[in-house]
C-alpha cells in the first residue's frame, strides 16, 4: 500500500522516520521524497498489514499519515493521447501501447499531481484520499 509521510518544519531535522522503523521493525520502500526549509513529504509502500503499527508511530512522533488509495482518474474520452503525461510522470504509470494508444497503470501512481498539471485537455484528475 502507497503512504504519503507529511513531515512540519518543526519535526524536520528529527530522525522519526528512522526511529518508527526501528521501532516497529516494518520497512518502507520509498519512492518518492520531497525536503525544504519548510515540510518534508516522503511517499512510500507499505505492508497493508502493517499499516497501522507505523502509522501509529509515525504519528505520535508528529508526522501525518495517508493513504494514498486514489490513483488517478483517466477520462479517455477527453485524452487525446498527446503524451504529455508520460514525460513528467516520475514512476511511469503512462505508457504507449504497440499501436500508440495511451496505456495507464493506475497501480504505479504516487499521486504526486504532476501529470494533472501538465494535461492540456484535462482528462487526469485525482480524487479524494482516505485517511
């Protein structure tokens, strides 16, 4: 399951992702980090099953957590295929099929927005998360 770690400026400098893992012992497979003056934002998989344990740890430490269960939306009937998309995408989720339609996997998305920011026609939205 895909996580998204928001980290506030006042927390910033602490090591909390590095003390939940090993606290709990649960690993994170990041795939996305973002780190200014003012927040920190990872994006990480996560065991379903071990969810809430580093949840519950990133959170008491005063990270917020989400799940990132709303992958992008596709409106192919607005799309029309000028492959903007799969240049910004950082983890590939479009692509070219042979006959060079526009191919989506919707399981690869990070919700970064990249690719919603970048449509002309918009035919990408992104939904709601649920905590």
């Amino acid at each position: 399951m895909k996580i998204k770690i928001n980290i506030s400026s006042d927390i910033l400098t602490k090591p909390i992702m590095a003390e939940s893992i090993l606290e709990t012992g649960v690993l994170l497979n990041i795939s996305q980090a973002h780190f200014d003056r003012s927040q920190g934002e990872v994006v990480a998989d996560v065991d379903e099953d071990k969810f809430d344990m580093m949840c519950k740890s990133l959170t008491n430490k005063g990270a917020r957590v989400t799940k990132l269960n709303t992958p992008i939306k596709w409106d192919e009937n607005e799309c029309v295929e000028c492959s903007a998309c799969i240049s910004v995408c950082p983890t590939k989720v479009f692509s070219l099929d042979d006959d060079f339609s526009l191919a989506v996997d919707e399981s690869k998305c990070i919700q970064c927005g990249t690719c919603v920011d970048m449509c002309p026609h918009n035919a990408l939205s992104l939904g709601k998360n649920n905590k």
